[in-house]
C-alpha cells in the first residue's frame, strides 16, 4: 500500500438540487424552495468549491441559443463572484414527456431525435460555463419488461449517442454514472463495469470514463470501495458522488457514513492511496436530508457529509502503513481486521 506522495487538497461539491423540499413518491414537500441564488451563497459558507448543473439548473430547456448564452453569463458572472465553478453539466433526458419511452434507447426515432439534440446542446451549454466535464446518468434507459426493446439495440444506440456527445466537442469528456435501477425496473449499463466496458467502444475512450455514487454500487449488491478501486485502475475515475444507503432499497441518498462508517472508510482509503483529487478531481456529494428535517436545518447534511469525508481522510493517513503490509504479508488478516476497528473506534495504534 502506498499513499500519493503529498497530500491532496480536496475540493468539494454538489448540486443545488441536494437543497430540497422533501418531497417524495408518497408525499409532498415539508419545506419549502429555497431560492437558486441563496443555495449559491450557501457553498462556500458550506466549506465547497464546485457546483454540478443539469442542462436546466442552468437555463429552461426550451430557451434559444441567444437567450441560453446571455443566462449562463449571468450565472457565470455569479459563481465566480462566490469564488465557484462548475464541475460538470449533464442533460436531464428523463422528465421531458418525449423520454417516457427512454431517450437515447427510446422505440421512436423522432424522441430519440430529441435526447440527442438535447445532449448536444447540454455539451454546448458545458463549455459556455466553462467545464470539459459532462455526467451521462442513463435514468430511463432500461424497461420495465425486457421484451419492450430489443437489448443489443440499446447498447448500439447508448454507444452511438456517446460518440455523438465526443464528437460534438473535441474537448468535452464523458463521466458515465451507472445505477442499477430506480426509475427504471432493468436498467441497460447497470454497473461501473457496465459503463467501463462500453467507454473502450467508443470514438475516443481517453474521453470516456465514470462517475460512481456510492449508493449505485451497494444498490447493484457491491462495494463502492471495489468499484472506485476498478475505475482507479483503468485511469477513469473522474468524480465521485459520495453518499449511503441502509440496504438493498430505493435510492436513499443519505449522509456519507452515515449507515456504515467502515465502508465509508474503505472509499475514503482508496481514494486517498491512489491519488484521486490531484489531477482536479472533485469529491462530489449526491445526497438529502431527511424528510422530517426543519427548514432551518436542510442544510446540515451537506456539511456533516464533508466533515465524515475529512475525519475519514485523517484517520487513513494515520495509518501505520508498515504495519498493515506486515499484517498482509503474514496473512495475518484478523489482526488487520482489529487494527482497522481499532483506528476506527479512536483507539491508540
């Protein structure tokens, strides 16, 4: 085990929709919108560097091009008065009523039409704010039952779409952001290995690489640690959405650490070893506070998550690394196993 030879300045984000009402599938809002410019003012007061954007988190949908640059200026002007910048743009390709069907995988031509003038303008829109990042989440790419749509189809149009989005911009690069399932039932790409896998297919892979949440991961049955590791590998790991999850269940977006400190850890040790965050990397947060949460306090989980991600980041450099690749070598894996419990739980090592 090795860690990067000097300590990463980690820089923070995440998106102005982790400030929210509460609403959800059973119930409607308990708090009220906070106003868009009040959730700018709230990042740096928050410890954070970085906002990532929809398409319309920027400017409506169905706004001209003129109208879209003059907004983004606006927006722009902004967040470099607060001192902040954008981390990444993604196209919201799963609430417009042409992408009930899916968007890039949709039966019809004329939707899919749609998704994919609306991804190009999305890369437009990035390099207008001012990032070469751009996040895919495949939301409704999937069916609810599989005959619906013929599956290597899909994976030919989801691999198409992706060399459209490349070639639009000879500088924009793609974060695929895998997810199980939630909205769909059976989703296509479902995995990081999924997303890996298809990212060497494409027109320019050095462009192509993966945002992981850490909820996808335990949601698909696996360890979030294990598929950053696996992104690490391949050099494609280009942001993270750090959050937790109690179970097999809906996507529950909690504060990081919050269900399970150990695994938060083992994210955080990977990370850290390996040297994410020095090429510019954010360490991005996807998360909500709990519906019974007051309005005074719907701000809370974003800087707990930061402080758990902090806290885990000591605790991994206090690390007697001598000691752990002794206890490897010597396969001496209970002692490591209470030597990491040890360090966990504050005692002295």
């Amino acid at each position: 085990m090795t860690h990067s030879k000097s300590h990463t300045p980690y820089r923070f984000s995440f998106g102005p929709w982790n400030i929210s009402t509460g609403a959800d599938p059973f119930g409607p809002a308990v708090r009220k919108e906070v106003e868009f410019g009040r959730k700018i003012k709230a990042y740096k007061e928050l410890g954070f560097d970085a906002v990532q954007f929809h398409d319309d988190d920027l400017v409506p949908a169905d706004w001209d091009w003129a109208a879209t640059q003059k907004g983004i200026a606006e927006i722009k002007k902004v967040l470099e008065g607060e001192g902040l910048f954008a981390e990444f743009v993604a196209p919201r390709l799963w609430e417009d009523s042409r992408t009930i069907d899916g968007a890039f995988t949709s039966n019809s031509a004329s939707d899919r039409k749609y998704a994919l003038d609306r991804a190009k303008r999305a890369v437009d829109i990035a390099r207008e704010v001012g990032t070469k990042n751009y996040v895919l989440w495949l939301a409704r790419e999937g069916t609810y039952i599989r005959e619906a749509k013929d599956a290597v189809t899909a994976i030919g149009r989801l691999r198409d779409a992706w060399n459209v989005i490349l070639e639009h911009d000879p500088e924009i690069r793609i974060m695929g952001e895998a997810k199980p399932n939630e909205p769909m039932d059976q989703a296509y790409l479902p995995t990081v290995g999924h997303m890996i896998g298809l990212c060497y297919t494409t027109v320019d892979p050095s462009r192509s690489g993966v945002l992981i949440e850490s909820a996808h991961s335990i949601l698909a049955g696996l360890d979030p640690s294990d598929d950053m590791a696996y992104a690490l590998w391949h050099k494609k790991l280009w942001s993270v959405h750090l959050n937790d999850q109690n179970g097999l269940k809906y996507d529950q977006d909690k504060v990081f650490g919050s269900a399970d400190l150990r695994r938060a850890f083992d994210q955080v040790l990977v990370l850290e070893t390996h040297g994410f965050g020095k090429d510019g990397e954010c360490v991005g947060l996807d998360i909500k506070a709990m519906r019974t949460t007051k309005q005074e306090d719907a701000m809370f989980h974003l800087s707990h998550s930061r402080t758990v991600f902090l806290r885990m980041v000591d605790l991994v450099r206090s690390l007697d690394l001598k000691k752990v690749e002794a206890f490897r070598a010597h396969r001496q894996y209970e002692q490591l196993d209470m030597y990491i419990l040890d360090v966990l739980t504050g005692q002295k090592h």
